[in-house]
C-alpha cells in the first residue's frame, strides 16, 4: 500500500475551521483517499473519500491537490466533539493482495479547545 | 444509522482459555472484517472474509485465530488458547462492497484483557 505522511498532532478552537493535510506523493492513479476517525475509547469511524475531485458530505470536505500527491480534510466548524485522531488511508484496487483491508497509520491527533 | 454492535464490550480470560468476540455486521453488508488495537498503538489489520471463506488475513491471523459467519447475522472471531499478547481491543467491521469506493462501519469494539 502507498504510504501516506500526516502531523502527529493539531490543534484548533471550537467552532473555528481546522484544515488537516495528508502527503501521499506515490499515489497510484487508482488509489482511492479515505479518511477515518477515532473517538476516544471508539472505533474507527468513516468520514470521506473521494478520487480526484473535492468531495463533501454532512461531516467535511476533502479537497485533492491536482497531482494528487497531497490531500486536505477540511471540517468547516470544529466541535469538541471533533476531539479524534484522523486517519489518512489510501485504499488500492481490490482483488489484489490488499483486497479491501485498510492499513492504519499513527493519524493525526486533533485537540479542540473551548 | 446503521450500526456495527459488538459483544461483550469487555472480556477477561485466563491465559490458555478460548475466547470467541461476536459481532453482527450491518443487515445488507457483504463484507466482513476484524481488526485489533493494541493499547498506544495502531489498528492492525487481522481478517476480512467475504462469500464465507477468507479473503484475506494478516501474519497476526496465525491459526490461533478462526472466524466464522455461523448464521444470516452474526460474525464471529476465536482466539483458541489466548496469550498475553492477545490483549487488545478488537474491532468489528463491515462494508457494503470490497471495492475501495466503499467505506467501513466500525463496530465499538471488545476489549480482550488475558490474565
């Protein structure tokens, strides 16, 4: 699987935006970027994926870089609900060895401040 | 929403003992997986199983391990003669498809403490 390289660790105040970076600069063509989450004492939660084009949904927005090399989740209004760490996965063509397994980094660790 | 829901939510065993982690997947997902999170570090994969054969497992999944859909709903993971390193919290998930457009539902998780 390609690797992907996140901060260890941001910070935000509530109900500011909190833009959170992914390098992943030997994406293939086919590789699909996802994100998760895990709450505290919770399992991973999905948040979003997309391809080539930016993608929103009711919980972010992804925005890709043109090269593909790097991407963004973007949560618009941070709540201390959004206290998590994310995690940026590349998700490759099933049927291979990696058939639809995710492989989990260290993520980034995402502090909300009141 | 659609919910993974995972039992117990916290099991002690004795070293050596057999232990089996339930799960049941969302109702018209086809696509099952576990996944274990040992205390401060990362989720590692362990199986996924698909059509009820194994798709795919990790070096983890030695033959200690064994996973079986027993009916329609429910999906099940053994651990036969646990060690002390098997301590984790064990994740559950499920997917509609294995293609990788699809996301995963995760379950809570089970925390295994072996003694």
């Amino acid at each position: 699987d390609a690797k992907t390289t996140q901060p260890n660790s941001m910070e935000s105040n509530e109900e500011e935006p909190v833009h959170l970076p992914c390098n992943h600069s030997t994406i293939s063509g086919t590789d699909y970027i996802h994100w998760y989450r895990q709450l505290p004492s919770q399992g991973p939660e999905y948040v979003i994926h997309g391809l080539t084009s930016n993608v929103n949904n009711r919980m972010a927005s992804l925005a890709i870089a043109e090269d593909r090399k790097s991407s963004t989740l973007i949560l618009h209004r941070a709540t201390l609900r959004d206290a998590a760490v994310y995690y940026c996965i590349l998700r490759g063509n099933a049927g291979g060895t990696s058939y639809g397994k995710l492989t989990f980094g260290q993520g980034t660790i995402l502090t909300v401040h009141p | 929403e659609p919910e993974v829901t995972q039992t117990p939510s916290h099991q002690v065993t004795q070293m050596g003992q057999e232990v089996i982690l339930r799960c049941v997947p969302i109702s018209n997902h086809l696509y099952f997986y576990w996944y274990r999170q040992i205390l401060g570090q990362k989720v590692e994969f362990l199986v996924s199983f698909y059509n009820n054969e194994i798709s795919e497992k990790s070096e983890i999944f030695d033959d200690q391990f064994s996973v079986e859909r027993p009916d329609g709903s429910n999906f099940t993971l053994k651990i036969r003669s646990t060690k002390l390193e098997d301590s984790a919290m064990y994740f559950c998930a499920s997917s509609e498809g294995g293609q990788r457009i699809y996301g995963y539902t995760f379950g809570s998780g089970t925390r295994l403490t072996v003694v």
